[in-house]
C-alpha cells in the first residue's frame, strides 16, 4: 500500500469517527425533568408550576384559566414516558406536536382526567376534536389519587398510550405525522385542579 493510500485511510477513518461521535444517538432515555426546577421548560399563561420534593405539580391559579408548561425542545418521534397523581380534580393532558402562542395550543392530547373521562383518549386541540378514546372496560387502569404511569409513543403516523401497563388506544393519523413540535403538560380551565407529575422522560426513535 502506498503512503498516499495510507494517508487516505485514516483521513476517511477520522472522518467516520468524528461524524458518528458528533450523531445523537436515538433510543437512549433522556430525563425531561430534573426534580430541581423548571429548566428546560416554559410557562405558559399565569397557572401555578413549581416543584416540590422533587415532584412537579401544577395547580389552577386564581384566574382559573388553561395553563401550559411545555419543552423548549421539539419532539417527532418519540416515546414518553411519565408519572402523574391527580389530587383535588385532575383534569390535565400531555400535548405533543404542538406549538403555543399565549394559552391557545395546536396539536394532540394524550387526556389526564378523572375516571370516566377517557384517560389516554387523543384529542385535537383547535382542530377535529376527539380522534379516539379508550373503551370503558380499560377505565378502571386508572388510580385516582395515587401514582399512575403513561407512556405515549408516536412513530409516524401512529400515536399509542398506556396507562399502568395497559394499552388505551392505537391510533393512525396522516396529520399526526406530518409536523413535529413540543411536548406540553396543561392545567385545565375551571380551577380546582392538581396534579403532581414525576419520572418524565423521553427517547428519540
């Protein structure tokens, strides 16, 4: 081999190194909440958000309006994954592929209410409503008062949820997998509302 090839080589060696090194690496879990603050996230609209032993709760402030906090970081494909425990009412939702401008938010709910409320049901902010909710049998997956685990995933067109470990609703949408956007927790307008959240994480896919 000649020095010229030789020197070739490791030039197209270093290339491929330095490329794959500077790569996010998808499917690695990543926390989206540092038990600490609010770094990494905004407030949208004047509802309470604050954390506490290192918990992130939201409460209905005293003009009982929505509110929005959501990552700063867009999101397309992804798997969710989190904690939440409703206290008082728990009307709530985590919002993907959405975009805010002051409390009006474009884009898809996974629901966080209390039973019989759909819990895990899709629906369209601004848009087409509800898209799908669960049977009534997967009710009773919810704990009201205690900790309960979601996970949402959407790849493409496709969006799942699970609540504790059972899957609520598969759900094929074109315009779903059309746009990217954050990721968001809400606080539902009406006042009375709580809920803590815990455990949030995602992973690129």
């Amino acid at each position: 081999m000649t020095k010229t090839s030789i020197i070739f080589l490791s030039l197209l060696s270093f290339i491929f190194i330095t490329s794959f090194a500077q790569t996010p690496k998808k499917g690695k879990w990543d926390a989206l909440f540092n038990k600490k603050d609010l770094l990494g996230w905004k407030i949208y609209g004047t509802e309470k958000w604050y954390v506490e032993n290192g918990e992130l709760i939201c409460e209905s402030g005293s003009d009982k309006e929505y509110g929005y906090l959501g990552t700063n970081q867009k999101f397309k494909d992804f798997e969710l994954s989190l904690q939440f425990k409703q206290e008082a009412d728990g009307n709530s939702g985590v919002f993907f592929h959405s975009s805010i401008e002051g409390t009006k938010i474009t884009g898809w709910q996974a629901e966080v209410a209390p039973p019989g409320h759909w819990t895990g049901g899709i629906y369209e902010s601004y848009g087409r409503g509800w898209l799908i909710k669960p049977t009534e049998d997967k009710d009773k997956a919810l704990k009201m008062g205690e900790w309960n685990e979601m996970i949402v995933k959407v790849v493409g067109n496709n969006v799942k949820t699970y609540l504790n470990g059972t899957e609520m609703i598969t759900f094929t949408d074109d315009k779903i997998g059309s746009v990217d956007g954050i990721i968001a927790l809400q606080i539902h307008s009406g006042g009375g509302i709580k809920v803590k959240w815990r455990k949030i994480k995602v992973r690129e896919i």
